[in-house]
C-alpha cells in the first residue's frame, strides 16, 4: 500500500513563487517525481529524483522548479519560482520503478491545484 499527499498549491501571481509538498507513506521506490496535467492537456512527467540523487527536469521547468527529498520524513517537495501562467495545472506527486535508467511511475497522489494568474 502506498499514500501520497499533495498540500501547498493555490494561486500565485506570474513570477512568483510556490513550494509543493508531499507526504508518502507505505513501500514507496526510491525513484520519485512530480507531473502535471494542465487543462485540455495530457499529464506530462515534469521531474524526477532517482537513484544517487540525480535529479532530471523536462526543459519547460528547468531552472526554475527544483525538487527535493527529506528521506528521513518521507518528504517529497517541488519548489517553483518564476512561476508563468503555463504552469497552471493540477500537480501530482509519484513514485515509481526504474528501467534501464527510465523513470516509471506507479503510484500518484490525488493531486493539487496551481494557478498562476495576475
């Protein structure tokens, strides 16, 4: 059984700044990540922490999201800056297996709402 919860979207201005948590419980893989799925939009895999620490962004993100993990509270964050309206989507948490260096996810939260909006 695995359990992951989101907390910390709402509505941010453009350029602003939001730190998404997670909170997973259960036997949760090492490798975990963070998507998204805007409206209209498939749910895309926006960053991923797997093995060594080694963190992986997809170019929409990079240099401005940064994810983390505190593996002594079972904590996944994402921190977002610079933050544009594109990025307004539901956000969810994930953990997952890896293949051959590939990151499959397996298991997701239920998910937070951010909007970014003047």
């Amino acid at each position: 059984q695995v359990l992951l919860v989101e907390s910390g979207g709402g509505l941010v201005q453009p350029g602003g700044s939001l730190r998404l948590s997670c909170a997973a419980s259960g036997n949760i893989f090492y490798a975990m990540g963070w998507s998204r799925q805007a409206p209209g939009k498939e749910r895309e895999l926006i960053a991923r922490i797997i093995g060594g620490g080694i963190t992986i962004y997809e170019d929409s993100v990079k240099g401005r999201f940064t994810i983390s993990r505190d593996n002594a509270k079972n904590m996944l964050y994402l921190q977002m800056n610079s933050l544009k309206p594109e990025d307004t989507a539901v956000y969810y948490c994930n953990t997952g297996s890896l293949n051959s260096g590939i990151y499959y996810p397996h298991f997701w939260g239920q998910g937070t709402q951010v909007t970014v909006s003047p």
